[in-house]
C-alpha cells in the first residue's frame, strides 16, 4: 500500500470511528490511531529529506500504524460479524468472500501421445480449464479390469512412465475443482506404448 493510501485508509477510519455508536469502545482506542497517524505523517515527511535514520523511523513508524489499523479491523469484525454496512460504517473497505464456482465439466481435448521408442511412456494432455485446481489421470492396460492407477498433477499435461513396452493402455483424465471427491471424469483414449 502507498505512503498516501496508507495515509487515506487511516484518516477515513479515524473519521468513520470518532462518535459512531456501533462502535464505543474500540480496541485500541482512537486517541492511539490518531497519534500513530501524525507520527506516521511526520515520518514521511522527514524521510523525504532524506537519510537512512529518518527512512528506518518512517518505516518503523508505518509498521506501528498497520498495527493499529489492523488491531481496530479485528474489533470492527468482532461487532460487525460480517454485515457490509456496519464494516464500511467504520471506514474500512469490504471485500465478498470468494464463492466456489461450481463443478468442473468433463476434460476437453483430452490426448494421449506414445513417447519415443524405448522410453516407456506416454505423454498426457488436456485443454486448460480456468475452474480447475490440479488435473487426474488414469491408466490400465487397455481392455482389463483392473483398478485404474492415478496420478495428480497441477499442469494440464503430464507424462506416464514406466509403462509395458508394446503394451496398449487406456487413459482418463479429470479437472480436480473444489471437490477433490467428486471427479467427472472424460472419454477413455487409448495409446500403444513403444
């Protein structure tokens, strides 16, 4: 935050909470706020003329205005409990809670690449989703029933290796949203590994 945003923050707060009845008593006092602010004001200004000293009190100062600032934000959520209008009624800004964005669909464009001859392995892709917070893959030799092995990655792309050399295997893929849980996998795609 800026010297003068900090400096605007501080005075809004200072403004907002002198005599409002929602908040009587605050923690700290206001009388501690105003005086961190014209310390903090006087810091600057000296800091401007320059000089290590004056720069280390400026910022040792700021640190003390944050301080309160922050200290009055805790008892300004402790009586607001979370209602908007009495957080901005105290002079600080509200922010809404992140809200999930819903399930992921199924993968699209969802690939598999054998490697190059020898290397065992294959080359998984899907395209980017921007809900997605990790990517699933799956693999089994193709056509068993057999549990399908797993492997998380944070990229849309990852290689499998170590797999059966001339063996044909069956991959899935899935975006990994809020519910690790609840995974909707795509189309099975095959890839004979060379």
């Amino acid at each position: 935050m800026s010297v003068e945003m900090l400096d605007q923050v501080a005075e809004n707060v200072l403004l907002k909470m002198t005599g409002n009845e929602l908040f009587p008593t605050p923690v700290p006092e206001l009388t501690v706020l105003e005086t961190n602010l014209t310390n903090y004001r006087a810091a600057v200004a000296d800091a401007v003329r320059g000089g290590k000293h004056a720069t280390t009190v400026r910022d040792q100062v700021r640190s003390q205005l944050e301080n309160t600032l922050h200290s009055l934000a805790l008892s300004v959520q402790q009586v607001a409990m979370g209602d908007p209008a009495t957080i901005l009624a105290a002079g600080f800004n509200h922010t809404k809670a992140r809200q999930p964005r819903g399930r992921c669909p199924q993968p699209v464009d969802f690939v598999a690449k054998s490697g190059s001859l020898g290397s065992c392995s294959v080359a998984l892709k899907m395209k980017r989703h921007p809900w997605a917070r990790s990517y699933r893959y799956g693999y089994r030799l193709a056509g068993s029933s057999d549990a399908w092995t797993e492997v998380t990655a944070h990229a849309s792309q990852t290689v499998i290796s170590g797999l059966q050399q001339f063996a044909e295997y069956e991959f899935r893929g899935a975006y990994i949203d809020n519910d690790p849980n609840s995974v909707n996998y795509g189309e099975k795609v095959t890839a004979i590994v060379i």
